[in-house]
C-alpha cells in the first residue's frame, strides 16, 4: 500500500512539475542513450566528412562549425547544458547507415535526406526537418546549357551511396536524355572531377552546389540550373534504440523553430522569462511547468540551448544568410507564419 501511495506522489509531482531536475533525472527511467551520453558528459555527433560549406566544416581553428553543426551544439545545451560538448565523428555518405545501427554516434547532422527506406532499414529515427532541400544540376557558365535536356549525350558526376544517383537516372529518363554518369564515393572528388572538366554537369542538393559555387575560386564560372529534381527534406537523425533520446533531439529542434516565432532570440531570451504569456512561461520551463523533466532533462534546456546557439532564424543567418559568402535566401525555410514550412508543436 505504501509503495503505491509512494508511485502516485511521484507521479502527481511530475505532473505539476515541482521537481527539480535532478529528482526528475531519478524520477524517469533514462533511456540507454540518455543515459550514455549523461554520463559520458559529451554529445557524439557525426559530421560530413568531406565538408560542406555553410553547413559543416572545420575552421583554421580547428573547430566545426555550420548549419548542421549548430544542430548537434543545441543538443548538448539542451542535456548537458553547454553547447561545447560534442565530439564530431566524420562521416562519408556510405558509412552513414552502419554509425547510426551500431551505435557509434548520438545523432548525425549530415546533410540526411529522410527517405522510407532509410527510416525502415537503417535502423534511424529523423528528427523534423531542419532545411528543406531540393536536387540540383551545376553545368560550367560557357557551356550554354538552360536545362535538363541539354545534358543529352553528356556525362554528369554524381556521388555514389546517395538519393541523388536514382533522382538523376529518373529525372533524365523523364527529359528523354540519355548521359553518362561518372560515379564517385566522395563528394570533394565528385565537385573536383567536375572542376577539372571530367565531365559536363555536376548533381547535388542544392544546398551543397551553393555551398561548392559559394566556396570556390571564381563562383562566376558555375551556374547552377533553374531545375529541382527531388524533395530532399534533410535533419539529424538518431538510432531507434531510444525514443526517449529522439524525441529530446526532436523537441530541441522544434524549441530553436518555435522560439524564432516567439521573437526570442539569443539576445533577448532573459527578458522573455519574466513574461506574464503563459505558453511562452512553458515554452521556456519557467515556475512549475514540467517541460524538459518529462525526459530527465532541465525543464528550461530551450532558454539553454536559444542562449548559447540561437533560434533557428540565428543558426540560419549565421551559416548561410545574406552576410555569408552564400546569401541564401529562406525560401521555403521559413516559419510557416511567413510562408515557409517550418512549424512547431505546441510545448505543452
């Protein structure tokens, strides 16, 4: 009788949310990645290899830096409550499915199309959708070519291991052009190989021919074609071993999209915690709302993580935004109140 009574008292207290975080962290069973990377004091995220400009590369500090990397820093703000604990695992695209089945990451932030099959064979829970993206085609500017069809007998380089070498044969069939791809395993020697004159076009996500165009010696030389080939919605994804942990790394996802259409910002957020709004009072896990607790976490990880990486429109602009080298518009990487697709559930 008295351990019942004792079960109910806690869960009565969860509800109100009028435990501390570390009663919480007792009071919930913590999932078996949770539970690692606590006591490991350090979030292992896997990066793009090669890199990516504007989305992952290592600086001439040496340290990471990007649109995918802030991701993984808000993760670790959000558990350990400093976005400086991550260990960055470099990743090619074939060697994706095995680091996230056998566990040898928390959660991968690169450049990641969300497909049926890699949710049903890799093993992968996606978190929500962190850019929206779209295959592109990259031809040399004095080739004169406007379109898919002028592509016809040419030869395209395309990086193995992806969505993109099924996007291409489809999307080539559909313009009645036959071509010849010239296959690579990495995607610095597929851009390379393309620079080089190997062969005609260059395919990509449209994300990663920005960022190789942006990056380059001369950007005049490129022209990327006004032609989308695929969906490609891209987001961090995490081992279905713990659901706990996917819906942490969801929810923190959500918290950077949500707190931009609040208008909290990294600058601001301190202001915010005093408001009398009570949805934005729970948003930000302030007086006895039981947010983050419900998953062993501080109920304020978003006044966290906003403080320390920013809300999505911060992470945005920083990496690929019109003071970048890139000057990426957000198109349909907007919040949905402007246009875009971005939308939060309720914190609640």
């Amino acid at each position: 009788m008295l351990k019942r009574l004792s079960v109910l008292v806690v869960l009565a207290a969860m509800v109100v949310g009028v435990f501390s975080v570390a009663t919480a962290q007792d009071a919930v069973a913590l999932g078996p990645i949770t539970q690692r990377v606590l006591d490991r004091g350090e979030v292992i995220c896997g990066a793009n290899k090669a890199g990516l400009a504007g989305f992952a590369t290592v600086n001439d500090a040496g340290e990471w830096e990007g649109f995918d990397v802030d991701f993984c820093r808000a993760v670790a703000a959000a558990v350990l409550g400093d976005a400086s604990k991550v260990s960055f695992r470099p990743l090619e695209a074939g060697e994706r499915q095995a680091a996230i089945q056998s566990e040898e990451i928390d959660i991968m932030s690169r450049n990641t199309t969300y497909t049926l099959s890699r949710d049903a064979v890799w093993g992968a829970d996606f978190s929500p959708t962190t850019f929206y993206d779209g295959q592109g085609m990259m031809v040399k500017s004095d080739s004169g070519i406007t379109d898919l069809a002028g592509l016809a007998g040419l030869t395209i380089c395309v990086q193995s291991g992806t969505t993109t070498e099924l996007n291409l044969a489809d999307q080539m069939s559909i313009a009645g052009a036959e071509y010849t791809p010239k296959v690579f395993a990495e995607a610095a020697a597929t851009w390379d190989a393309f620079v080089q004159g190997q062969c005609d076009a260059f395919t990509t996500d449209k994300s990663g021919l920005i960022a190789y165009k942006g990056s380059s010696a001369d950007p005049s030389l490129f022209t990327i074609l006004d032609v989308t080939m695929s969906k490609e919605p891209l987001g961090p994804a995490v081992p279905q071993s713990d659901p706990q942990w996917a819906d942490i790394v969801r929810w923190t996802v959500y918290a950077t999209i949500q707190a931009e259409e609040y208008g909290i910002t990294s600058a601001n957020v301190d202001e915010f915690l005093t408001s009398d709004v009570p949805e934005i009072q729970r948003f930000l896990g302030q007086g006895e709302n039981a947010i983050g607790s419900l998953y062993g976490i501080p109920n304020d990880f978003a006044v966290t993580v906003i403080k320390q990486v920013g809300n999505y429109g911060e992470i945005f602009d920083r990496n690929l935004g019109p003071d970048t080298p890139f000057a990426l518009g957000r198109g349909i990487n907007d919040l949905w109140t402007k246009g875009g697709l971005l939308y939060s559930p309720p914190f609640r």
